[in-house]
C-alpha cells in the first residue's frame, strides 16, 4: 500500500511488521522517532506479544538485546552516533555470539565539536565489528532493508545494522510501498534458526511479557504452563508435522511451520 510518512514512522512499521518480541531502546537524535513509534504501537496492542524495555543507556540496550536473542527472542534495537560508540563492548560481543539482533543506526556525525547532523562516521567506526552493515539510498529502501534483515540475521545467525542517514532520510517525507503483515509473514516465518541448526521443530519462546506487572495469577499460569510444556518434552518427536506433536495444542496455529 501507498503511503506518505516520514521515515522514521516508516521503519517503525516496517519493525512492527516483523513481529519482534524484544524491543530495547535508549533515545537518542536522530532515531528517536523510530523507537517512539514502535513504543507507541506496542502500548497500544497494535505489536502484540511484544516487551518493549526502557533502558539507562546505549549499552544497557545492547546488553539486553544480546540477552533476548540468546534466549531465541526476535530482537530490535536502534542506536546513532555517539550511543553507537557507547555500545561498542557489546556491540563484539553480539556478533562474537553470533546473535541475529537487528539495530538501526540512523547516521550522524561522531564529535567533537557536538554535531548532530549526517554523517557515516559511527557506523564506519564498527565495520570489522563482526555485523553486517546495510546501508538504504531512500526511505523505501530503508523499509526494505529492516524486513530483509531479519531475514538475513536468522538465516546466517550474524547481527545486522540497517544504517540510514540522519534527518536526511529519518525526518523526510516520502512516498513508501508498504507490504501487509500477510506478505511479511511468508517471507519471515516465526523464528526458527536454533532449532533449524539442531534438526528440531521450532517452538516459540514461552515469556511471560510484562512480567514486572503481571498479577500472582498470571504467574502462576506461566509457571503451570511451562510445566506441562516441559513434561511434554520427553514424548515430543524432532521431525514431522506439527500435528504429530503431543504438545501441538500449545503452538498457535500461526506460529506453526507448514
């Protein structure tokens, strides 16, 4: 579908669309938008099964992004300039892992003097860091790339940066083609990689999101729920149909390989 955004908003749907379950993000210009438009779409239900996480820093965003993925979490983030360097430890430790988290880096310049305009100098800091860099022309192109680098993170279990000028393309009206979850659900299924690489069916992470807030009742139904899960292990074959599977039940029927 047609549409005119600005960039940003763009990336933020783009980002929705390919169902992230962990979305960790510090602010910083000029990517904010990205990160408040995802924030917004999850507070209102409109990303459901998604744990946005408010962070101190740069670091602590790529920290917990770092932690999500391990557990097979889809994770986003999205950083520029100086936060990018401020991420830096982690930034190795991610690719060093082989983590397939996705960050934004919306390009400016790195000070000093402080300078918040375009630059590729953070984004060209990093490039023996491991992370394989995607650099969009346009903001189409920027929506493109974010849908395919899920795509490439989870198929070669590498980090990608989906890098994207600053205010130039972040804060610029354009008009975008934007595919319907339908279209993005076939070309990015439920993600699937560990359990791929070890000849298993894919489950999807069992989290219990907003676990901070969740009531003793809804704890103890995760907890009960993990339970059966576990139980049901032993009797679970690692190749066949998902209707096979004793706990097929528990799977959504869309999240469900075909």
């Amino acid at each position: 579908m047609l549409k005119q955004m600005e960039g940003s908003n763009a990336v933020a749907q783009a980002v929705a669309l390919c169902r992230p379950e962990v979305i960790c993000a510090y602010p910083i210009s000029p990517q904010t938008h990205i990160v408040e438009g995802v924030g917004e779409m999850v507070k209102s239900g409109e990303l459901a099964n998604c744990e946005y996480i408010n962070v101190e820093s740069e670091f602590a965003a790529m920290s917990v992004a770092i932690g999500s993925s391990a557990t097979g979490a889809r994770t986003y983030t999205a950083t520029a300039s100086q936060g990018l360097l401020f991420m830096v430890e982690a930034v190795y430790n991610a690719s060093g892992l082989g983590l397939p988290i996705v960050m934004t880096v919306a390009n400016r310049a790195i000070g000093a003097p402080i300078n918040i305009w375009n630059d590729h100098s953070d984004s060209i800091s990093q490039r023996v860091s491991g992370w394989i860099q995607l650099f969009a022309e346009t903001n189409q192109e920027a929506l493109d790339l974010h849908i395919q680098a899920f795509k490439l993170a989870e198929e070669l279990s590498l980090p990608v940066m989906v890098c994207m000028d600053g205010f130039i393309l972040t804060h610029a009206y354009e008009r975008v083609d934007m595919p319907t979850q339908e279209q993005v659900d076939a070309f990015l299924p439920p993600y699937e990689q560990t359990a791929t690489l070890c000849g298993m069916r894919f489950l999807p992470p069992l989290v219990l999101h907003g676990a901070h807030a969740a009531s003793e009742a809804a704890v103890a139904e995760h907890i009960d729920r993990f339970t059966r899960q576990l139980r049901l292990y032993a009797d679970t074959p690692l190749a066949g149909s998902a209707e096979e599977c004793p706990d097929a039940a528990l799977v959504p029927a869309a999240d469900r390989k075909a």
